[in-house]
C-alpha cells in the first residue's frame, strides 16, 4: 500500500513540475523577447534578492515541519502534528514579517548600494510584501508532504503558476514601455499576488484534511520550538549564507564582465541564469518529484533505524538519476544550436547550452541527494559544504571572470559542481554504507551519452524537416539508442527502474 502511495504521489508530483516547468518555460521565452536580455539581466538581481531574503523568512523550518510531523503521524499523533505546524507557521511569520520591514524600507538602500542599480528599488519593495504568504505556504506544504498528499499542494502551484503568468501577461508590456525598472516591478507585483492567492488556497485545504488525520496516540508532544530549531538552524543559516554569498556573486558577474570589456555585461549576466539554466533544468520534473518525497521517507526510515531501506533507495535513486542526466547532458551538448535558436533566437544562449550541457549530471545528481541528506539528518553538513562552495565561488569570480570573463565564469560553475556534488554522494554513499559504483553511475552511462550525442548530432543534421520536427525527431530516436546502450552494457536493468 504505501509503494502505492509513493508511486501515485511521484505521478502527481512529476505531472505537476511537468506543467509548471513547460508553462514556466514559455512564460520566459515570453518574459525574454518582452524585457530583453537586459531586462531579463535586471530581474535576476533582484531575484537574488529575493532568494536571500526568501531563505531567512522562512528557510529551513518547512523541511522541520516536514519531518517532525512525519515523527507524529507515526504514531498517529493529531495533536503533535498540528501544534508542529502552528509552531513553525508562527515561527515562520515572526521572521518574514521582519524581513519585510528591511526590504520594504531598505529597497533604495539595497538597490543603489549593493545592487548598483537604481532601477530595483520598487521591485524591491513589492517583492518584501509576498514573504509572509510564500513561507506561510512552505510550511503547510511540508505538513501535506509529511502526510504523503500532494495533490492539494500540486494544485495550488498550478493555480499560482497560472495566477502569476496572466498577472504579468496583462502588466508587463504595458510597463515595458515605461523602461525596464517598471517591467520587472510587474513581474514582482504578479509574484506577489500569486504567493498570496496560493496561501489561501492551501490553507483551506489544510483545514479540510486536518479533520481526517487519525489520533489514537497518547503520546505527549515533545516536538517544541527547540526541536524545530535544532533542524531548521543549519538549514536556515545554510540557505541564508549561501544565498547572501550567491546575491554578493550575481552582483560581482556583471562588474567583473565590465571590467573585462564584456559589451552589455547585464545582458550576458541574464543570458546564463535567466535563459539557459532554466532550459537545462527543464527536463528534471521527474527527479524533483522523487527528491521531494524522498525527505519523509528517509526521515521514518533513519527513525526506524531501517538502514536496509536506506541503502536500496540511495543505490537505486543515483542510478535513475546517472542514467537519466547523461541522456539529457547530451542532448543539450548535440542539439545545443538549434535548442537555442528555437527557444531564445540567440546563437549567445546557444553557446552556453553547449558549455553548460557536460555538468547536467553534477547538477543534477547533487540536488537529489541534497533531498535525501536531509532526510536523514546532514543538514549540519549541508550547511558547511554550501557555505564553502559559495564562499569560494565569491572569491574566485572578481580574481578569474575580470581576466577571462564568461570563459571564466563557466569554468567556476564546473568546478563549483563537481565539489559539491561529488562531496554530497561521498556522504550520502558513507550514511548509506554503499560503495561507489564508477562502472554503473560513470563510464556506462558516459559511454552511452557519447553515442546518444553523435547519433542526435548526425540525425538532425541528416533530417530535411523543420528545425522543430528534426528536433523531435533527433530526440526521440537518440534517447533510444542511448537506453538500449545502457541496457546492453549493464548500465540499467529493470529493477533499476522499478520505484522503491
């Protein structure tokens, strides 16, 4: 019953990110040719502002709530789960509605003194304002997760999503027209609204679910702020210092463009984390979906102490995820070109696509065991490696993107993903007591990538057809000499691709 479950919620979870990623997609392509490059280049400044300011209002307690009330459901403790949850909504509001107040009064300080750019200040100030819903929202989802139903949750990000494209739809052009700054403020004032119509919702579906959870426990709650602080602080502080390093480095790329001599150096700047990084994260729906809900299940199995359990999914999640990224490394790396050309019109995004295509096994590998280390109690870990990651970064792009620029901006972006990464499977592989199978998660997978790449490559280029159609067409057919490789040489099997 409960490989049920998991299935079904993986299903939904996975259709979910499929819709929101292909929607999403669009509405960048969209938002791209609307505000240009430049524009593009603005919003994620102040996005980096809002991933800082996001990860102190509400950080690490959603992945508390999550697996302290997974703890209670358990032993079918109503009340401990809900007072949980209260505690963490509370906790959560006390530290958002204080980071608002520094957004809110402090844009014109954050926009001309750390971003360097005037034109932020009102998108600034609208995007403090959607904090106090966005992490109301993270801790009733933690609370859905933990009680295995993510269907409400999928539902309202749906809702959101949707909330959010037509808001902007129906105010960006109008105040593109206005200049840039008045653009972006569009896109933060549908955010905002989208975050708060997606709090409502969630919380009238929590009210309605908390009258079917069982309650035949007698078990006193013990789970207190302490408690949630214990998990939430590493986490919390993790995002916060990370965030804060990576805000620091989103605003160094740009004057250390400049002072390479990069022409329109914001431009380049959206280009790679407004354009292309999102393309390359588009296909990993599936893999998101599992490492969401992979949290509590690895939190009840470490509490069972069912160390088995925890081995079987680790080996058979780096598997999925190994065979799956390479494949999509090296459709990018092949079809890096047109992908570019039919998404963006920019030979610029193309290149990128192409240098960026050989680490879409690091990144992706890393985030689901980022998923599964918390799971199971690293967040301790989490926190120093994601803090020395940044910090090293921050270091290495005034000193390396000055002298080589974008070259050396994707350089760092290599290394910074191969440490991280690699660091995260040695301690998720050491917690499991796996050893690291190179054969199967490495060379077999490589292998097949680097024929998959060649035959997409020749079939495209073979194909009469539109650029769309080829494209198709390449995929489909490269994608299946990639698996019937990895079959063929032991890469995958069908226990492989059986959920856990």
């Amino acid at each position: 019953m409960k490989k049920v479950v998991f299935i079904k919620n993986a299903v939904i979870l996975f259709a979910t990110s499929l819709v929101l990623r292909v929607a999403g997609m669009i509405f960048k392509v969209w938002l791209g040719r609307a505000i240009g490059s430049e524009g593009v280049g603005l919003y994620q400044l102040v996005l980096s502002v809002y991933v800082f300011v996001s990860a102190f209002a509400g950080g690490g307690i959603c992945t508390a709530v999550t697996r302290l009330v997974t703890n209670s459901l358990a032993v079918n403790n109503k009340k401990g789960a809900v007072s949980v949850l209260k505690k963490g909504v509370f906790l959560c509001l006390v530290i958002s509605l204080f980071t608002l107040c520094i957004t809110f009064f402090g844009a014109d300080f954050i926009a001309k003194r750390i971003l360097f750019d005037a034109r932020a200040t009102n998108a600034i100030k609208i995007l403090g304002v959607s904090l106090p819903f966005m992490s109301i929202s993270a801790c009733l989802r933690g609370y859905f997760l933990a009680r295995r139903k993510t269907l409400s949750p999928a539902l309202t990000q749906i809702i959101e999503q949707a909330v959010r494209i037509i808001l902007v739809l129906c105010l960006a052009s109008g105040f593109a027209k206005k200049g840039i700054s008045f653009a972006v403020t569009a896109v933060m004032v549908g955010d905002t609204v989208a975050e708060a119509v997606s709090c409502f919702i969630l919380y009238l579906s929590y009210q309605a679910d908390k009258r079917k959870v069982p309650n035949s426990s007698n078990t006193q709650n013990n789970q207190g702020f302490r408690e949630i602080l214990r998990i939430a602080t590493p986490i919390t502080a993790g995002r916060y210092l990370n965030s804060g390093l990576r805000t620091a480095e989103n605003i160094l790329v740009p004057k250390s463009l400049n002072a390479f001599g990069a022409a329109s150096a914001l431009s380049q700047f959206g280009m790679i984390k407004g354009m292309a990084l999102p393309l390359l994260f588009f296909p990993s729906s599936f893999l998101t979906a599992i490492s969401t809900l992979l949290v509590p299940e690895m939190s009840e199995a470490a509490t069972k102490k069912q160390d088995y359990k925890i081995r079987f999914a680790s080996e058979r999640t780096i598997t999925i995820t190994a065979s799956a990224s390479f494949l999509i490394g090296a459709l990018f790396f092949a079809l890096s070109k047109p992908l570019g050309m039919l998404f963006y019109e920019s030979y610029e995004v193309s290149y990128l696509l192409r240098a960026l295509a050989p680490i879409v096994p690091l990144m992706y590998i890393d985030s689901i065991c980022d998923g599964m280390l918390k799971g199971l109690d690293k967040q301790s870990f989490i926190f120093w490696l994601s803090v020395s990651d940044s910090a090293a970064r921050l270091v290495a792009v005034p000193l390396v993107v000055s002298r080589f620029g974008m070259t050396g901006f994707l350089s760092i972006m290599v290394i910074s993903n191969l440490y991280t990464a690699s660091l995260r499977v040695w301690k998720l592989l050491s917690t499991a007591k796996t050893p690291f199978n190179i054969g199967k998660w490495l060379i077999k997978p490589l292998l097949s990538a680097t024929l998959c790449a060649v035959t997409a490559s020749f079939i495209y280029n073979a194909l009469p057809f539109s650029a769309v159609i080829s494209v198709i067409i390449s995929i489909f057919l490269s994608s299946g000499v990639y698996i019937g490789f990895l079959f063929l040489l032991g890469g995958i099997n069908r226990e492989d691709i059986s959920i856990f």
